[in-house]
C-alpha cells in the first residue's frame, strides 16, 4: 500500500502556533487587534466581525464571527444575535458580488463532536460553490486546489465590502 504525502511545510507554523496560542481564543485575539491583512479581518459591526478563513475550503471562504465569546447562540443578546445574522446576511452578499458563485455552503458546527475547530466561540462558515468546482484532484489526488493566493482574495472580499455597503 502506497501512503500518499502532501508537502505542507507552513502547516508546522501553523501546529506551533496553535499549540502557543491555545490557552487563548483565536477569535478573541483577533478582536483586540486592528483589521488588517494580517489578521484577514474584512469587516467589523457593532457586535460582529468577518474574516476570511486562513485554510478556506473554496476562494471566498469567510467566517462571521459574534464579538462576545459564547460557544452556543443562547450566549447572545437579541441585539447581539441580530447583529451576527445581519452580518452574515452581508457576507454572503458580499461573496455573491465578488465571486458571482452558483450556490454557498452556510453553516455552524457547535461543538467538538460537530466539526468545529474552534468550538468555544461560535461562528458561521460561508463557503461559495460553483457547479463542477469539484475537479479531479479531490477524487485523484485527494486534495483540493484553491486557485487564488489568499491575499489576492482578502483585497477582492475587502473592496466587495466597500461597494455593497456603499449601495
């Protein structure tokens, strides 16, 4: 039986920073932090923030996140509650214009047990989808190929923001 290998090399960072930084939210630390490239924040509301998803499973991948640190949605304020689904309703807004996707994948997974990476902070993926997207590298190769460099999508989402709120 051949085992096949993917050479990831910035996956080391990745598992050494994580092993740091666990002791504190991911999303916690980002929120004491200024938007920027860097941290991949693309937009922030009154009780909400978006972000871009650092490994996306598509071009385009964000995530909504609430402010408050709560791992379930009963954590939330009414004011806070509709603050995140606002946000995430302009999110996929923002994906539709950027990347005129043919369908989006929308979802939370609360809990370890439900898929969640980072199951303290609740926060909603928004992945887009076009027909045939699934090439033969995933069914070949068992990989995903994600055609657009990170940085060239986070300026795509950021100035996607900008003209629908403008709107």
């Amino acid at each position: 039986m051949i085992k096949k290998k993917l050479w990831a090399p910035w996956r080391m960072e990745y598992i050494t920073k994580a092993i740091k930084e666990d002791k504190e939210c991911l999303f916690c630390r980002v929120l004491k932090q200024k938007a920027s490239k860097d941290n991949l924040v693309v937009y922030t509301s009154k009780h909400s923030m978006v972000m871009m998803n650092r490994y996306p499973y598509n071009n385009g991948h964000l995530m909504v996140i609430p402010k408050k640190h709560t791992k379930n949605l009963d954590g939330l304020s009414k004011e806070q509650s509709n603050d995140l689904h606002e946000t995430l309703r302009l999110a996929v807004k923002v994906v539709y214009h950027a990347y005129d996707p043919q369908g989006c994948n929308i979802g939370m997974n609360m809990g370890r047990a439900a898929g969640a990476g980072i199951d303290a902070h609740i926060h909603y993926h928004i992945v887009p989808r076009w027909n045939g997207d699934t090439n033969f590298m995933p069914i070949i190769g068992e990989l995903k190929v994600i055609s657009e460099h990170l940085l060239n999508t986070y300026d795509r989402i950021k100035r996607a923001f900008k003209e629908v709120v403008a709107k």
